[in-house]
C-alpha cells in the first residue's frame, strides 16, 4: 500500500482489531488449564501519574485484555473452572468494570460500562467494580484453589477513588491473601512440595541460586531451613512446614506463559502488520538519512511512519544511538544533536492494536561502512544466520543464543579483539525474546512450536576506552528481526528492512520522499 505525504493525516487504513470471539476463545483455553475447583482473579494495571495532574497515556494489564479484550483501568476479571450461580444465574467468567461517568468521559474518553461491556465484549455477567466484595462474599471459600498474580506490592493509583486498590485489598481480605507470597517463593514451595528425599539436595541448590537474587527468599524461614538442613531427613522435615496456602501465585504465570507464547491467526495479523509498519520506517531512515541530523529527528521519521500507518505508538521506548552511544544496549535519551559520520543503531518497534514488533538495524550515517565497522557488521550478520538455523519446531529455545555466542567468540578472536577462549563483555545480552502483547512476551523459553514469534538479535559492542585497539572503539552493531516459527522451520517477519551491509549501502543511495518537506527555520 502506497501513502502520500499529501492524503489526509487522519484516514485510517486498519480498523482490524482483536473481536470478542478471539478473546472468548482465549479464556476457553485458559480454563482447559485450570485445576479442578479453582477461580482465576485478574486485575487491571493502575493508572501511573506524569505530574501534577497528567497521567500517563493508560495502557492496560496485557493478561487481563488478551483474555477480555477491556482496555480501561479500573477492572477486575474473574474466571471459573466450572459454572457457579452468581446473582440467580450459572456463570463461568464475571468482569468488574469502573461505572460511566458524564463528566469523566467529556475530559477523557467514553467508557463501556456494565452494559458496554455485555455488548462489545460478550460478557454475560458484569458488575460495578463498587460490587466486587458483594458480588463475591463468601465465595473463594468454596474452591480448592484461587490463582492470582503477586498482589502484595503497592500501586501507586493516580485515581481519587482508589477503586483498583480497593478491589485489590478486598479480595487479599477474602482470601486471606499471605502476607509473604511472591511468585518466586510459591514457585520454589511447589518445588519443595513435590520433591522426594533424593531430589531434595537438588532443590536445596536452586533455592541458594534464587536466594542470591531474590530479598523473599533470603529472608523466608521455611526456604533457609530447607537450604542449611545437614541431611535428607532434615529437609523432608522442613517439607512439612511448607505452608499450604489456597492461594496460588506460582501456576497463574505459568499457565499464562504457556498461552501465550504461541500465537493464534488472528494474533500473527496483528503482528505481522506491527512488523512491516516497523521495517517501513527502517527502510525510510535509510533513505533520509544524513550526516547533520540528531538522534530526535531520526527516532521521528520511524515514528511518524507508525503513525501514518495507524499504529498507536511504540510498543517500548525508542533506541536511537549514533556511535558510542550505541553501545548503550537501553540507550533511550536520544539527545544526540549531531549524528556526525559514524554508524548508528536503531531499535524501534511500532504497536498496532496492542502488538509490538521489535526490529533493529545498524547503519553507516555516511551511507558506505568503514572497513572496521563492515567487518564487526558481518560478523553480526554471520551470527545472525547462525541463529536463524536453530528456528525450527523441537529446537531448544536457548540454542539460538548458543550458536550466536560461539560465531562472535570465534569471529572476535579471529579479528584480534580478544584471545581465543577469553570471556568477554562485547556481546552482553540474550540473543531471543518471545513477542506479542509485550515486547518481552510471555514464555517458557523451551522447546520451540509452531505459531510462537520471536527475536533474533546478537550484537557487538565496542565502548570507547575497551581492551582493544582503538580503531575498534565506538563500533556498536546489532541486527534483530522477528520470526515465526513455521512446521518446518522460521519466516523472517521483518525481511522487508534490508540486513546485509552491502543491501543496506544499495538502499542508502535511493532518494527519500522527506528530501522534499522543508520546515521553517525557528527564529
């Protein structure tokens, strides 16, 4: 689809969202997962204030919408593993919603409301979110299980009324929500409840592992007691202790892991279209590019073509680095004035109807690479492929990384950036992430499926001052693009935006369509 800078900046091009059936068949999966006698608690992300009296553009609890498609605050979604009768009716599902409000929705926005959300979302039953404590008194007595998220942190609530908080505070009160649950030590209490007196050393060492990073875990006493206990028989003792709370904060992300790693039809639309809108704007930055402008005006050409092709926005905050700023691996201020002659890297993802792609390329501002940034860019690009090959259904998830390591090990030893074997910090990151709903997906980063997206992106980063010759200084490459895995191995998503060093200097010659907007000069 070909767009003029001159057609109206308001046409909409994909008014193809998610429909409730998606959503409702999601929550049919995700009931297929849940124990017998169990009830499922969901709540919406708060409101987060700017300053003053701004708050921050609202974006919602992406479990809660992937399985109720309700993008306002204020919510809470309840899901049961069977029918229960609610208000004289047998209902598996209940959402709470924040009421409609004139004054409210003359300042910000209209909202669905109780009937809006009967028929826009499908819901059967749906209550005030000033009800959830009637509505359910008594009720989380009945289940075996109540499977919730790690509530026991504060919100910060930019909302008077404090509604999220106060379902949130009614529903730990009903449950009787323990005051030391995290998802981390309900996660290591499954471990130590299912574990025999063989295993038991096993689990001892993950919960030391855990304890180095985790505050919860060093400062549990069941968990301390089953680590330092001198024998078997001591910890089977300790097992005994573990508490046997009926909220479970350890199966809800799992089970949502599980979900969503692997996406259906409609979600790989949604994406697929994130992803070309992204690789468009790569592509456009490559023809516009020049040596004079700032890291501001280029992370503006990537947006403005998400706009122009009806994306909401980013789906994370922009990665513009020219030279040794690139080396920053979450380099966000793009304040850069003058990108100057050296290469810079552009990590940017537009999201469309809540989908994010994530897409990098590295480019030389000059429009032709150097010989030492073409030999560090095809070393990139050689790990890359290397990573591509591991994308096939029943490879692990970690063996892309694997092979991506060991080609930039190989490759920098061979270019005397390091000794053969030395560990080394100019590759520091994962080379794959799982994407969708957010640019860090959920996952369970194991074996690969059909229908899962993800990132391939190993990287080289050479910070000015590093161990090395100097000539290698400020050199910062990384390429990532987005795959789905396919039955017999991966489609790139992203192959619009070209990779190799010789495709990206051809696409650099061709004229951009912005040489022609001229702005006025400020006064």
């Amino acid at each position: 689809m070909a767009i003029g800078l001159g057609e109206a900046f308001s046409q909409s091009y994909f008014d193809d969202g998610l429909d409730a059936k998606f959503h409702r068949e999601r929550r049919e999966a995700f009931r297929e997962l849940m124990p017998e006698k169990s009830v499922a608690v969901f709540f919406s992300s708060p409101v987060k204030n700017r300053s003053n009296d701004v708050d921050f553009i609202y974006h919602p609890n992406t479990d809660l919408f992937y399985l109720s498609g309700f993008r306002e605050p204020n919510a809470a979604l309840v899901i049961f593993d069977s029918p229960v009768e609610v208000d004289g009716e047998m209902v598996d599902e209940l959402m709470f919603v924040q009421p409609r409000d004139e004054n409210a929705e003359m300042w910000n926005g209209k909202r669905l409301g109780v009937d809006g959300v009967k028929d826009k979302l499908g819901f059967q039953q749906v209550f005030l979110n000033s009800e959830f404590e009637k509505v359910l008194e008594g009720d989380f007595q009945k289940f075996d299980k109540v499977l919730s998220f790690s509530l026991n942190k504060a919100i910060e609530e930019s909302n008077s009324n404090k509604d999220l908080q106060q379902m949130r505070e009614k529903f730990m009160s009903a449950v009787e929500y323990p005051e030391d649950a995290s998802e981390v030590t309900g996660q290591l209490y499954e471990l130590i409840k299912t574990t025999d007196i063989e295993n038991s050393a096993n689990v001892a060492q993950v919960i030391g592992r855990y304890r180095r990073f985790y505050p919860e875990v060093e400062n549990n006493e069941v968990l301390n007691d089953f680590l330092n206990a001198d024998s078997p028989e001591k910890r089977m003792e300790v097992r005994e202790r573990v508490p046997n709370h009926k909220v479970d904060i350890a199966a809800l992300p799992q089970m949502m892991d599980y979900l969503r790693e692997t996406k259906t039809p409609e979600e790989l639309a949604m994406l697929k279209k994130a992803i070309q809108i992204s690789a468009i704007g790569q592509v456009e930055v490559m023809k516009a590019l020049k040596p004079g402008m700032s890291e501001r005006e280029v992370q503006g050409i990537h947006e403005f073509v998400y706009k122009r092709y009806g994306a909401e926005g980013v789906g994370y905050p922009s990665i513009v680095g020219a030279g040794n700023n690139g080396c920053i691996l979450h380099y966000i201020e793009n304040d850069k004035r003058d990108i100057d002659k050296r290469l810079i890297l552009m990590d940017l993802g537009a999201e469309f109807r809540g989908y994010t792609a994530d897409v990098t390329r590295t480019i030389p501002i000059s429009g032709k690479f150097t010989e030492e940034e073409r030999l560090i860019y095809d070393l990139v690009y050689k790990a890359q492929e290397a990573g591509f090959e591991q994308c096939r259904p029943g490879n692990d998830f970690s063996e892309i990384g694997k092979v991506a390591q060991e080609v930039i090990n190989e490759g920098l030893a061979e270019l005397g950036i390091i000794e053969k074997g030395q560990r080394h910090r100019y590759f520091p990151h994962g080379t794959s992430h799982h994407l969708g709903l957010d640019v860090h997906d959920r996952g369970t980063f194991g074996t690969l499926r059909e229908g899962m997206v993800l990132t391939v992106e190993p990287g080289i980063y050479i910070p000015e001052g590093s161990d090395c010759d100097p000539k290698w200084w400020g050199i910062a490459v990384r390429i990532e693009d987005d795959v789905v895995i396919t039955g017999e191995g991966y489609e790139n998503l992203s192959a619009f935006a070209p990779r190799s060093s010789e495709e990206i200097e051809r696409m650099m010659e061709q004229t951009s369509v912005l040489e022609e907007w001229v702005l006025p000069e400020l006064d």
